[in-house]
C-alpha cells in the first residue's frame, strides 16, 4: 500500500457562523442640482450596475423641474421586477459643461 491506514474514524463537521455587521458602504457624492426655480445641494448614489438614473420626485419638484408622467419598470437579478406607474422624465447629467454647470438629458423621478 502506497498511503496509511487512518486510525481514527472521522464522525463528521458541522458548523454554522454567524456574522452581524452593520457597516454597509455606499458610494455617494455631493452634487447642487440646479433648476428652473432654484439649486438644491443633496448626495447622489453611485451605482454602477444600474442602467437609468433616478431623481427623488420631491427634489425635483424642489428645484421646479417637471415632466409627463410615464411608466417604467425596476428589474433585479433572479426575475423580480416592478413596474411602477408614475415616474417622470427629468434631465440628468450627460458631463458636458455649460457656464460652470453640467448639461442634462433625461433621467427619471
């Protein structure tokens, strides 16, 4: 025989662990979002897997920006999804500059 006999039976592992953290990083940058009835300072969340950019509806009424009520449709891995009935178009940065300010296209409340 090329290897040794155990001498020992092994009877098994188990093992549960348990790990509560509550320290969650979230990327965040302050931006102003200007508008047609003022600027508003506030923090926009990075996400890079995200394919649309979302404005909180009351920041954009903050800052007087407005558009036609559409509906659009959250989707995340594993088939879930929801579709939610009252967004609205809003600019969003494209990172052209414009007099100092960053120029917009559309994004969603």
């Amino acid at each position: 025989m090329l290897h040794k006999t155990p001498t020992f039976q092994p009877m098994g592992f188990s093992g549960c662990v348990q790990e509560v953290q509550n320290n969650i990083l979230l990327k965040t940058i302050p931006v102003i979002i200007h508008g047609p009835t003022g600027d508003k300072e506030d923090l926009a969340f990075l996400d890079g897997g995200s394919t649309a950019t979302l404005l909180d509806m009351q920041t954009a009424r903050d800052v007087g920006i407005k558009g036609k009520a559409e509906p659009f449709c959250f989707s995340w891995t594993g088939g879930v999804f929801r579709l939610i009935c009252r967004g609205k178009p809003t600019p969003k940065p494209t990172g052209e500059s414009s007099h100092g300010r960053t120029a917009a296209e559309m994004s969603r409340t």
